[in-house]
C-alpha cells in the first residue's frame, strides 16, 4: 500500500473519530453547562459550532488551557505571533466538500461554520463533510515583535518587519491582520446569528423571546434578543439540542436498509 494511501486512510480514520467525539459531547449535559460559563470568559469562541466549542472545551481543559482566542498555527504567525516549539494543538472539526475545501487561514468563518452546523452547504445546499484541523490558543503562541533580536528597522521609515517563518511580515501588515480579525463576528452576535441560520437550514421557525427555548418534535426555536449571564445557558442548550437532534436524523437516513449494500458517508 502507497504511503500517499495510507496517510488518507488514517486522516480519514482520524476524522471519523473526531466528528463522532464531537457528536457523543452533544448529550453531555454537564458539558454544556460549562461551556456557557467558559463563553463568558471567552466570546470570541462563540464563532465556532458547538461541537467545535465542545471540543475545545474539552482538549483545554485535559492540557490545563485556559482557552481566550484559537487560530491556526498560519493564522497566527499572519497576526505577527508565533506558537511556541513544543506546543500542541487542539482539534476541530471544520466543514468541508470534495469540490470546495476550506483553507488553512479560514479556519472560523462565524455564521457560516455555525449555519453549516445543519450539514447542508448553503449555496449548493447538500450534505457537507467533515475534516479535522489543529488550532492554537493565544496563550500558546508569543508575539514576534517582542523579540527585538528578532526585529528589522527600516532605517529610513522606522518599521519594523520580522521574519515569520518563510514570510518578511512588517508590522503594519500585522495590525492591519489584527484589525480585520477583531471586525469578524465573533461574540453575541455570531453564536445567535449561526444558531438561527442552522435553525432555519435544518426547517425550525425562529422567533425571539425572553430566554432561549427549543422544541425538537415541533421544530420551533426561540432565541433572546441579546446574550446575558442569565441567557447564554439557555442557548447552549438550545444549540446543543438542535444539533445532536440533526444528526439523529441524519443518522437514521443514512442507515442502509438489510437489502442494500452502500458505503456510509459522514456527515455532520
């Protein structure tokens, strides 16, 4: 068997086992309820599906992280901050299809991972794949122009550029990254914009209320206008309800019947 055959074979297998450790945490009640006290500590996470959030959640709290902000090890060093030699990553899951794959420096796209949360594309609206990808917590990397060894002036200019692995980043670009990463929706706004785009997706009504309210059987979702302490519980619930319903049913409609002999896809 070619090595290219056997790597692929293990990524699969490695993904398999990841999107299935994702789902199993989807009916850890206690989780759930941890994960609404971490958010409020860590909102820029709430960019992220809650199977993804969960497993963050979970990794973190084996390494003892205390997690603030995740990104690609290529994210990071596009911010200007390197991860430390002998740190490890954390997995997520992200979506992806044979004919579009996500890239390494759009790990997290806020509403758009959350909305695919429902397993469907939203422009070609089929099923969508999932493939594991290692992350980074801030704590976990050092910002590369404290290092004044490190550190190139332009003398004439005064800027500062540093070499990031094979990149000469200057650190203006690196502000400039920072500035467009920090505008991305990544509190309140992505957690309940993502779970009403997935409610939506997978057929649920959505309307807003006082606190967070779901009902499987009716298909009905109601969301608050705004997160709180007192609210956030409440949607992670929801959100952890909604999505673990979702692939129950997918589940059962993949199930092949005894007459039939088809290769099973995963999906979220």
């Amino acid at each position: 068997m070619a090595a290219s055959t056997r790597r692929r074979e293990a990524a699969q297998k490695r993904d398999t086992e990841l999107h299935a450790s994702a789902t199993a945490l989807l009916d850890d009640v206690e989780a759930s309820t941890r994960l609404a006290a971490l958010l409020g500590h860590a909102p820029t996470l709430m960019r992220f599906s809650i199977r993804n959030q969960l497993l963050l959640q979970t990794q973190a709290d084996e390494a003892g992280i205390a997690l603030s902000d995740v990104a690609t090890y290529k994210q990071w060093r596009q911010v200007g901050r390197q991860v430390r030699k002998g740190e490890t990553g954390m997995w997520i899951i992200r979506p992806s299809s044979r004919k579009s794959e996500a890239k390494d420096g759009d790990a997290s796209t806020g509403r758009d991972e959350q909305a695919e949360d429902a397993g469907r594309n939203e422009e070609t609206g089929k099923p969508v794949g999932f493939r594991g990808m290692v992350v980074f917590d801030i704590s976990q990397t050092d910002d590369v122009f404290d290092d004044a060894d490190q550190v190139t002036v332009d003398p004439e200019t005064g800027e500062r550029s540093v070499r990031v692995g094979p990149v000469v980043l200057s650190e203006a670009d690196a502000n400039d990254a920072k500035v467009a990463r920090e505008a991305r929706p990544t509190g309140p706004a992505a957690l309940l914009g993502g779970l009403r785009d997935a409610a939506e997706a997978a057929g649920y009504d959505v309307s807003t209320g006082d606190v967070a309210e779901i009902d499987v059987d009716a298909r009905l979702l109601t969301l608050p206008g705004e997160l709180t302490p007192d609210t956030i519980a409440p949607v992670i619930d929801a959100a952890r309800r909604l999505a673990a319903s979702q692939s129950k049913t997918r589940k059962a409609a993949r199930t092949p019947s005894a007459a039939e002999d088809t290769e099973e896809i995963t999906v979220l």
